[in-house]
C-alpha cells in the first residue's frame, strides 16, 4: 500500500529522494573523475609534461578519456606536429615572451623551418647560434632549397657537412657569403655571430642592400656604412661606445625597426639604464628564431624579391 504511486502524497516524495539520489552520484563521479591522472606512457609521448596553459578549460584537464586529451593537444597545437624536440617540453610558457616563442617554434615545425632529427633531438634554445644553423633556419625560412654544387664555394665546407647544401644556398644567393683568404672564401661554420653582427645581416636583408660588395655574412669588418645613416637613436646607449664604428649605422637601423626589443627583448630603459646593448655577446639560438620570425613577418616578400634579383 505504501508504494502506491497513485497518492499525489506518495508521489510527491518519491520524485524529490529520486533527485537528491542523482545528484549525490553525479557529486561522487565528478569528484573521482578529477583525481584520476593521466594513463600515458612518458616514454611514447614526452609531452604528456606540458602544463596546460591557464586558458585550457577545467573539464579538458581531468579524465583519461581520449576526446578530451584530444581537446587538450588540439588547444596546445601538437597534434599534427609529427617529430618533435624533447627539451620544448622545458619551456617557459608563462611570461608572454614565452608563449610567443612557444608559437613561434609551432609554426616553424608546421613550416618546415624546424625539422627535429631522430627521436631525441634537442632545440637547445639556451645555446649560442653558429653562423652554419643561420644558414640553414635563414634558407628555410625563405623557401630557399638547398643546392648542391660539385665544388664547394667555400673552402672550409666539405659536401660531407650535413648544413652543406644550405650554405650553398644562401652563398649563391649572397644572404651570407664568407671571409676572404688567400685561396677562396671561409665561411666559418663554426663561428658564433654576435648582436651588432645580427644586426648588420637584417639591415642589409631589409634594405636591400648590394650583399656582394657590402656584406661578409654578418660580419662587419669589410663594411661600407650606408649613405647618411644617422646614428643618434644609438648614442645614449649605456655601452655605446663598444659598438664597432662600422657596425654603428646598421644598428641603428636595426634598433628603428624594432629588432632589439623583438629579438632580443631590449627596451630603450634596458639600453640606455640597463646593461645596454653588449653588441660582441653571441646571440642564443632562442634569439635567432625571434629574429627569423621578426624578418619573414615584416617582409613577406623577401624571398620573392631575391629569387627575381639572383
């Protein structure tokens, strides 16, 4: 008699435990939901650490199942990335200086620019940047291909260098040429580049300038200084007067066109208070992929113009 539903007394009661019974389940599933971790294997997938930045939504963090870490990779930009670099799972991507290298790095391995080899390469973005790994990023990234010719231009690039066929490339095409020696050209593979040399090389690249005459792959020591370049948005820096009277223009051009703050994160309080520009410190291979994005972004059409020019 008591479970006839038929009485509105009855009914009325049952209806309201039936819905306390639902939420108290919902609660309880909720809850041992969120304190599962993650199943995967660390070995198989390295960038199963990468925290997930603050904009990724609760529910795509908690879970095992395989929509939501697939909501997860799609938000981080790593599902279609293919070979990837085990030390970018080290990177910072809290300050948003971070975060843009973060997408800067994504986008290069989309590109092309970047191409990890073997399972354990390494970025190692903390690391000086040698003039033979411009070669190769700067090539790249202006869909240059490499060539092959059946006598190096450079006497001190073999064809059995893995960067050979880029340096080739941006040789002939007279982005990055070499020292002069007694028999030929060096190009220094090896070599560090510093800021005022960086600096140099995007001067002449944004202003088309004659790279033949003028420019010795960044170097400045066989420059002649652009006509009239003004120098006075460089004076106060803190550590002007190290700058190399030669390289002086070309870094002023670099500091109006916002390299110095884009690449290497230097406002005017930092040159002018700070610890100033250090023009002879080698630039970090973090540094050189801001620079490469810096140059392509400002100058889509760069490598239109040097394919019409060469």
């Amino acid at each position: 008699m008591f479970l006839r539903t038929s009485s509105p007394f009855c009914h009325h009661y049952l209806c309201r435990f039936s819905a306390l019974g639902l939420l108290v389940l919902s609660l309880f599933s909720v809850t041992g939901c969120a304190n599962l971790p993650f199943q995967e294997d660390a070995a198989a997938d390295p960038y199963q650490k990468i925290a997930d930045p603050p904009n990724i939504p609760f529910f795509a963090r908690m879970g095992t199942s395989p929509l939501l870490e697939k909501i997860r990779r799609e938000r981080l930009g790593l599902q279609t990335l293919g070979p990837r670099y085990v030390d970018l799972v080290d990177l910072d991507t809290v300050t948003p200086r971070g975060q843009r290298l973060h997408q800067i790095i994504i986008q290069f391995l989309h590109d092309g620019v970047l191409q990890p080899e073997g399972p354990d390469a390494q970025l190692a973005l903390d690391k000086p940047l040698t003039r033979a790994q411009l070669a190769v990023w700067l090539a790249r990234a202006l869909h240059l291909p490499p060539r092959r010719r059946p006598i190096p231009y450079f006497r001190d690039v073999g064809m059995d260098r893995a960067e050979y066929g880029y340096i080739e490339t941006v040789g002939q095409f007279n982005l990055m040429t070499g020292r002069k020696a007694p028999h030929g050209y060096l190009f220094e593979p090896d070599k560090q580049i510093s800021r005022q040399e960086l600096c140099v090389l995007y001067a002449h690249l944004s202003r088309q300038h004659r790279f033949a005459d003028d420019l010795r792959a960044g170097d400045y020591r066989d420059l002649s200084p652009p006509e009239e370049e003004p120098v006075d948005n460089i004076a106060r820096f803190r550590d002007f007067h190290r700058i190399d009277p030669r390289a002086q223009p070309y870094v002023a051009i670099a500091y109006e066109h916002r390299v110095l703050l884009n690449t290497f994160g230097l406002r005017a309080e930092n040159l002018i208070r700070g610890g100033g520009l250090r023009p002879n410190a080698p630039i970090l291979r973090r540094e050189g992929l801001f620079f490469l994005h810096d140059l392509v972004t400002r100058h889509p059409m760069l490598a239109t113009r040097i394919k019409e020019k060469w």
